[in-house]
C-alpha cells in the first residue's frame, strides 16, 4: 500500500475511534445527568430479590450506556454498604443485557445522518439555557459522534479489504473452527482491555465486518471476547476497596462473563450461530449488497452488508441473555461460594473511617449516594449521643454505666471530627469534576449537613464537659436545676427528631414554618430559664461554678437547636442560618 493510501486510511479510523469514543462519553454524560434522579432511585432500590435486581440493572444500564459505569457504581455501592452482594450479582447480569443496546442502535443504519444530528445538537448544548434541556442535547450530541465516528472507521477499514497482507492478519484468527472462535475471542478480550470500552471495540468490529475486512462468525467470536475484556475495568475499581462484598462483586463479573464465554463457544458453530442467522435475523449477514451513489454522474457503488450490523448486536444481545437465564437460578449459590473463595483477610487496617471510595473513579451519582450515606451515619451517631447525654444527666453519674456512656459521647465526638473532614475533602473531590448542576447543589447541601452535624456533636460534648466540670469541683446542681436541663435537653431532642422525620410528612413550606415556629419556642423557653436563673439569684445563693456551668448548658443547647434548624433549611436547599446570628 502507498503513503497517499495509507494517510487517509489512518486519519479516518484515528479520528473515527476518537469521534466514537468521544460520542460515548457525551451521551453516557448527558444521559447519567437527565435520568440520574431515576437511576439513583432505582439503585436504591435493589433488594435481595434476583429478578427485580437483573431488571434495575438492565434499565441503568441502558440508561447510563456503559456496563463498566454500571458495575463500577455497583462495587462503590457494595463498598459503602448501600448494597447488599445479592443484589449486586443482580445488578451486574442485568448491566451485561443492558450494555447490548449500543450494538442495537448502530443497527438502525443513521450513519450517514450522525454529522447533522453533531450539528444540530451542538447549537442545543451550546445556546439552551436550561440546564436539563443542555444534557438532552449533550446524549443526542454524544449520539451523533457515535454514529459519524463509526462512518469514519468503515471508511478507514474499507481499503484494507483486498490486500492480501492485511487479509493474512485476519486469517491468522478467523473463527472457522473451535481454536479459531478461541482466537479471535482472546483478540476480542484484548483489544478491550487496552481500549477500556467494549463499546468502542465493538464499534471497531461492526466497522471492520460491514467492510468485508472480516466476516461474520470472526466478528460474532470478537464480540464473544469483549464481553471478558470490558470486565477488567469492575476488577480494577475492586483493587481499591476495602470490602470484601465489593471484591466477590468484581470477581462474579469476571466468572459470569468467563463461564458464558467458554459454553457459547463450545456450541459455536454446531447451535449458536444458526440460532442467530436463521431464526433471529433470517438471512446470511455475510451477505453483500452493492449500492450505487446518490450522484448519477459519479456512478460511485458502495458493497454493504445489510444484515451484519443487526447480526452482531444479535449475537451480542444473545450471549448475555442466554448467560443470564443460566446464572439466574445458581444466584444465591453464587454468592454463597464466593464468600467462601473470597475470604476477608485479617482486620486490615482502614486509612478512612467512612466508606467513601477515594480511589475508586466512581460516577458522580455513585459518589452523591456514597456521600449522603455517611451524612446518614454521622445523624446516627449524633442522635446515640444526645440519648447518652440524657441518661447521664438523670442517672447516678459516679455508676460504671455513666462512666461507659461519657466514654462513648467523646468517641463519637473524635469519630465525627474526622468523618467531616473525610466527607468534605471527597465532596470537595467531587464538586473539583464536571458534574451537573443538581449534583453540584446537592454537594454543598452535604457540605453543609456535614458541618452541622460535626457542630451538633461538639456542643453535646460541651454540656457533658460542664457537667463532669461540676462533678470534679465536687458541687451539684439543685433538684430544680436539673429538672430544668432535663426538660431543656427533652425539648430540644424533640425538636431533632421533628427537623428530621417532618419534611416525609410535611409540604416544604409547612416544614419550613413549623421548624422556624418550634426553634423560636425553644428560644424562648431558654430567655425563660435565664430569667428564672437571674431571680433564683437574688433569693438564694448560688456557688459561682454551678451559676455559671447552669448558664453555660443551658447556651449550648440553644446552640445545638440553632444547628438543628440549621440542618433543617439545609434539607431543603435553602441557605443555613449563621448559629451566632440565628434569632434571638
């Protein structure tokens, strides 16, 4: 072949491939971004049910366009304890159906209409003003680039058809018995594995048998292999990961792949590929059909393959779903065996005290489920620390219980320290990515939540503080006083749980008026005991330590009330009021 031959034929699958890739990336983008609320719902909404988890992952999948952004969300899941190891071998078969759907779309033969739809989407994401109709166009946009970058790839393929140094190459794994399917299947896997996109790989394969460059059952034993390259990116992702469940996760990707790959191609060329070209698609895909240009003075004739495109996506779709009738059953075995081959080694020792993954390359609507899990946790930790609080104040503080309880109320306090630094330097991590808008807002409101809680905690430790500082100067506070603190810290623990549970029940203006009506009780139920403070005073006398330890508590809690409401507004997105500026 000739340098004038060679350039052009380079240029176009260099450029194709990036164009496709690039496509890939967009229309996954723009697509996490407009459906991210229903993903994220749906992902919560795996449960131990086998079918209902193949189902989810199937429709996120189809959604996000990429099984290894689905399987790597899955192992950041299982890795933050959102899912259970179940359930994540459901989502994961299902991912593998759900990824068929990009060969499925390259079917639909609009090659020739992906540079006006590159065109016309552009004009959308750059022009719209907002934001979910921008990521609409950004999907379609990606769309466009899949469709023109795989135009790009068969142009570039189309010359090496008929040189005979390029067709030896082919030869060398043409999959025209049992060591052939093997061959091009390991060509297949690897190709994936140095690209990181089955997608892309695929992609390659439809451009390289629409050519005529390969043939039908070569492309069909390809794709075969993609489907065990494109897991190398879940196995990577558990390298990183604490949790045992996340690993057993990765590795059923891997088997579940492997294992269909090696019974699909022992019935090859015997089942498999007749099933496929006789009852699903009905005719040879290795077909050709030549088709002359638009231009009649051109006279340009084009050699196609009309039914090869559908053949591969038939082939791919048909693989997965055979794969997953034949896992369904053995799911829980499964899972079962894998937590007996895939032991927990030792108590490692944790860098993080969260679950967060700060070296998995999660998704963004990963990352924002991992986050709000730990905020959940941190809400935990600080509503076990108020109930201590309290049976300390009423119980005997000398007794062994007391002493274990206050141990526990400063732990926590350590504990919560560092869990907001871990939370804020992630979601700091994250709002530093290209992520929408509403994944954005929703970060800052963690940021805050975070903060607040942490706020929560340390005035909580401060009450018992005061409290031990009494102890140790050997003086207690009067039955009345205590009774006071008592029905304060009551009062305000009602006023967490009321900040917390009410906006399920609540319209958010209602929410927003009842929660701002309640702190200004609380407010004012503090200028009450002050006053009643400043008159006990001038009737009786009071150690100066227990006068001001009294007022010292009773300003903390009204701290802590600031910060609740504070937790409050934040719930709704709205601005979080400043607790030494807060009312009163």
């Amino acid at each position: 072949m000739t340098v004038d031959l060679i350039l052009p034929m380079l240029f176009n699958l260099v450029g194709g491939l990036g164009i496709f890739l690039l496509g890939m990336k967009y229309m996954q983008q723009g697509l996490q971004v407009v459906a991210g609320p229903r993903i994220r719902k749906m992902i919560n909404a795996v449960t131990s049910n086998r079918f209902l988890a193949v189902g989810i992952g199937v429709f996120v999948t189809t959604l996000v366009q990429s099984s290894s952004v689905t399987s790597v969300m899955v192992i950041g899941f299982v890795n933050s304890e959102l899912m259970a190891l179940n359930g994540a071998i459901g989502v994961i078969m299902g991912a593998n159906i759900g990824t068929t759907i990009t060969g499925w779309m390259l079917a639909l033969d609009i090659g020739k209409y992906g540079l006006p739809i590159v065109g016309l989407s552009a004009f959308g994401w750059l022009f719209l003003k907002k934001e979910k109709f921008r990521y609409v166009a950004l999907a379609i946009l990606g769309i466009g680039m899949v469709f023109f970058g795989l135009e790009l790839m068969k142009d570039g393929f189309r010359p090496l058809r008929g040189q005979s140094e390029f067709e030896a190459l082919f030869h060398a794994f043409q999959a025209t018995n049992y060591i052939g399917v093997l061959k091009a299947a390991f060509v297949g896997c690897l190709l994936t594995v140095l690209v990181q996109s089955s997608s892309a790989t695929l992609g390659i394969t439809i451009a390289l048998a629409n050519t005529g460059v390969i043939d039908f059952h070569t492309a069909a034993a390809l794709v075969l292999g993609e489907n065990v390259g494109t897991t190398i990116t879940a196995f990577l992702a558990s390298l990183g990961v604490e949790k045992v469940n996340a690993k057993r996760a990765a590795y059923f990707h891997v088997i579940f792949n492997v294992v269909g790959v090696v019974w699909i191609t022992a019935l090859f060329h015997p089942v498999y590929i007749p099933f496929i070209t006789k009852i699903i698609i009905g005719a040879d895909p290795n077909t050709m059909v030549t088709v002359m240009g638009a231009d009649p003075n051109t006279q340009t004739a084009t050699e196609t393959f009309p039914y090869m495109t559908s053949a591969i996506a038939a082939v791919h779709s048909g693989f997965n779903i055979a794969n997953v009738l034949l896992f369904l059953p053995f799911t829980t075995y499964f899972a079962n065996l894998l937590t007996r081959l895939v032991k927990r080694k030792g108590k490692a020792q944790r860098d993080y005290l969260t679950h967060l993954d700060f070296q998995i390359g999660t998704s963004p609507l990963a990352a924002i489920e991992q986050s709000r899990s730990e905020i959940s946790r941190m809400d935990f930790r600080v509503r076990e620390m108020m109930d201590n609080l309290r049976t300390i104040m009423v119980d005997n503080e000398d007794s062994r219980d007391s002493q274990k309880l206050r141990d526990q109320v400063f732990e926590r306090e350590e504990i919560l320290d560092k869990v907001q630094i871990e939370v804020t330097t992630f979601l700091t991590n994250l709002l530093a990515r290209s992520i929408s808008y509403e994944l954005a807002e929703e970060a800052r409101v963690q940021l805050r939540l975070a903060d607040e809680f942490e706020s929560v905690s340390d005035y909580i430790t401060n009450v018992l503080k005061l409290r031990l500082r009494l102890q140790d100067a050997n003086v207690k506070l009067s039955k009345e006083q205590q009774k006071e603190l008592v029905e304060l810290h009551d009062a305000v623990a009602t006023y967490y749980n009321s900040v917390q549970s009410g906006l399920r029940s609540d319209s958010r203006t209602r929410y927003l008026r009842r929660i701002r009506k309640d702190s200004n009780k609380i407010t004012d139920r503090v200028r009450g005991l002050r006053d009643i403070h400043w008159n006990r005073l001038s009737t009786e006398k009071v150690e100066p330590l227990i006068s001001t330890s009294y007022m010292d508590i009773v300003g903390a809690y009204r701290r802590i009330k600031d910060h609740l409401l504070n937790i409050g507004e934040a719930n709704l997105g709205g601005r979080s009021l400043d607790s030494k500026t807060s009312d009163g």
